[in-house]
C-alpha cells in the first residue's frame, strides 16, 4: 500500500489482510440479510401499519426469550464455536421456511407471514451483533477508531448487494431460492469469521510492545463460564453499559419516529403500489450512497481527530435540526433529506463510533451484555418509538408534537454520547492490561 492510500484509509501494511477478510464477513451476513428483507416488509405490511407496531412488541418478547438461551451457549461453548453454531442455527431456520415454501406452501398465509416477520427481526440482530463482538474482541480501541468505519464499508456493500441480487434472482428461481442464497451467504460468513480469529491475533502480536492499543494474544480453548443472565446483571451493575443502552434506545425510538413518519407520508402520497415502491427505493437509494461516501472518506478520520465523543454526539444533533425542519416544512421531500442524513451518519458515523465502545469492556461482556444491548435493548426502543408514535397519532396531533419530543430528547441524547466517550476514555487505561486470559509471551526461538 501507499503512504498515501495508508493515510486515507487508516490501515498499516500488517492490518490489511484482517480488515479485508472483515469487511468481507460484514459483507457477507448484510447480504444474507438484506436478501430477505424485502420479503419481511411484505409480510409484515399484510394487515397495515397498525399491526406492525404489534409485531414490534412481539419482536421484543422473542427477543427477551432467546437471549437466556444465547447467554448458555456463550457460557458453555468457545467463541468460534458458539458464533459458528448461532449462523448455523440461523441457516437452518430458513432451510426450514425453504422446505415449506416448496412442500406445503398452502400452509403460507398471515399468520406464517408474522412469526417470519419476527424470526427475521430477531435473527439480523443477533446476526450483526456477533460480527460486531468479534470486532471488539479482536481489535483494540486504537484500532477500532482508525478502521472500524472502513470494515462498515463492506456491510454497506452487502446492505446494497442483497436487495439487487433479490430483484434479479426473484422471477427465474422465485423467492423460495432466495433463502438458499442467504444459507450460502451465512457459511461464507461462517469461514470469514474463523479467518478473522485465527489471523488477527497473530498480526497484532509483534506490535505489542511497541503499540500500546494492540489486543494481547486470546487464548481460543478458553470458555468464557458464567451465568446465562450475567449480561443482563452486567448491565445494572456498571453505569457505563447503562449509558450504551440508553444511548441505544434513544437511537432507536428517533429511528422509530421516522419510520413510521415515512410510512404515513409514503402511504398519503398515493395508494398505487409502484408509486409507493419508488419512493422507498429512492429514500434507500439515496441513503446507501450518502453512507458510502461517508464511510469511505469521512467516518474514520472523525473519531481519529475528533474524538469518539464529539463523533457519538454528531447524529443527536443532526436528528434535532431534522425534526425542526420536518416541523416547519412537514414534506415528503423535507423527509427524504432527514432520514437519508440520519440513516448516513447512523450508519457510517455512529454505528462504528459505538462499537468502538465495547473495546474497553471484559471480553465477556462484549458476548453477553453486548448481546443484551444489541437485542432486547434494542427492540425495547422500537416497541416504546412505535407505540409512543401511535398514541400522538391517535391523538390528532402532528409533526409538530413529535418535534416537541425528539428534540429535547436528542439534545439529552447528545450530552450522553459525549459522557459514554470521555468514560471509554477513561475505562481505555486500566482495561489494556485486563484481557482475559492472555498467553505467555513467545520465546525468540519461535
């Protein structure tokens, strides 16, 4: 590599091979996911915009349900083990809707649509979770400052991929096929993740001296232990990972408003279905290439130079200005503008600014509470954006009153994110020395 493509991509010579089969892993599980996700709105739109906010909450309870099961798996098996078998468990789900697609597919109908709706809406999270806790697990805060934005690169790429190769296998496999493509994109991920593992602790190894944000060696036969809810008691005890999860619901319930605004103007504009496709594709369209641009040239070198406080507080303040301006302007183009802004930086900007978070955290709880977060949390924020959306609605009460919400909301939002960046800070010092376990140090005749 050049000095130069080094300087704008932030990444030295002995990092290159990791952050490719990285961005190649991410590149892989948005595929696999953004394959399926047209079929996930279409089934969940087959009773209207008010049972989706149902399917929200059901998502939320499914949520709650599986992360015990997945603290067990974490506490029992190694890390590549359990990452292996959750894509596996993944695959054959959908190898499973694939055999009733093709065999019985009288039996599909509203109520089959939902539980796919919400098995979906379960699985892309844990699915992207993984991949993040691997991130943490492998590169240091150091690291991840300078090339997390890079590796988001690749699910971009996926997040764009996915719906373009679901439009052109669609009509000649038809859209049972569409699940065997994901399976296949979740066992490329599958091989990438092991690449990851097994490549980057032996990279970061001969910079350990000299760098003081390289990650030590991880010990692979090592199993974390631990209680199935230890993420969920890791969470109430440490005021730090309360801060990620407010930060997280917070993020959420802005994401929410907007959605569901989306819908109602998408829908007010006009009932003919390929009106409506339009504009969705547009929105999409217009977000993935304002994300692209933004991670390749922009997102890295803010948290390098500005710091990943200043970074997390970017998208609260973006999300003010937004609801001001829908407030005022109350557009489907004033919308388009806000939502492409907030999904860009969401994506390119605080997406890799917040995982740089877990770096600084006990490598359980990047699994376990990270697991929690991501999931449950997560959802919760949905559940709580959708039904609090709702009720203004029903009330009468407009743009305006949603504006009177999401803006001192966001303005508190970006005074935690400034707060959750001076405490990864302040967490980075005695957390270096706190890998869990580390191997010895390798003699010279190695």
């Amino acid at each position: 590599m050049t000095s130069a493509l080094q300087r704008l991509l932030n990444v030295r010579r002995d990092e290159v091979v990791p952050v490719l089969l990285s961005t190649g892993y991410f590149f892989s599980v948005l595929t696999a996911l953004m394959v399926l996700r047209p079929a996930r709105e279409a089934l969940g739109l087959q009773r209207g915009i008010e049972s989706v906010r149902w399917l929200f909450l059901a998502t939320l309870v499914a949520t709650l349900v599986v992360n015990p099961l997945f603290g067990l798996l974490v506490s029992r098996f190694r890390r590549l083990h359990f990452i292996a078998a959750t894509y596996g468990f993944l695959a054959a789900c959908l190898l499973g809707f694939y055999l009733l697609l093709t065999a019985a597919p009288e039996r599909i109908g509203i109520a089959s649509g939902q539980v796919f709706y919400v098995w979906f809406s379960v699985s892309n999270l844990f699915a992207t979770m993984l991949f993040w806790a691997l991130m943490a697990d492998r590169f240091a805060l150091g690291q991840s400052k300078r090339f997390f934005a890079l590796i988001s690169v690749g699910g971009t790429c996926g997040a764009i991929f996915g719906p373009w190769l679901a439009a052109r296998l669609a009509q000649p496999l038809g859209t049972p096929a569409l699940l065997l493509v994901a399976v296949a994109f979740l066992a490329l991920a599958v091989a990438l993740a092991w690449g990851v593992a097994r490549i980057q602790p032996e990279l970061a190894r001969p910079d350990a001296d000299r760098d003081p944000d390289a990650p030590p060696r991880i010990d692979e036969a090592a199993i974390l232990g631990g209680s199935a809810w230890e993420g969920l008691r890791a969470l109430f005890r440490s005021r730090y990972l309360l801060g990620i999860a407010g930060y997280l619901v917070t993020l959420t319930l802005m994401a929410t408003f907007l959605y569901f605004t989306r819908l109602q103007m998408v829908a007010a504009a006009g009932e003919e279905l390929d009106l409506r496709t339009t504009l969705f594709a547009r929105i999409d369209l217009i977000t993935q290439v304002v994300t692209l641009l933004l991670q390749l040239l922009v997102a890295g070198h803010l948290m390098k130079r500005l710091g990943v406080h200043v970074t997390l507080a970017l998208l609260p303040l973006a999300a003010a200005l937004g609801f001001l301006g829908l407030a005022a302007l109350g557009t489907l183009t004033a919308l388009v503008a806000v939502e492409a802004t907030f999904k860009a930086l969401q994506r390119a900007v605080v997406r890799p600014a917040r995982e740089t978070l877990f770096t600084v955290v006990r490598r359980e709880d990047k699994y376990k509470a990270k697991a929690f977060i991501d999931t449950f949390v997560y959802r919760a924020g949905d559940a709580l954006g959708s039904q609090t959306e709702g009720a203004l609605g029903r009330l009468g009460l407009g743009l305006a009153a949603l504006a009177a919400v999401a803006v001192p909301l966001a303005l508190a939002w970006a005074a935690l994110g400034v707060w959750l960046g001076l405490a990864q800070r302040r967490q980075a010092v005695p957390r270096r020395d706190a890998a869990l376990p580390a191997l010895p140090e390798p003699t010279a005749s190695r």
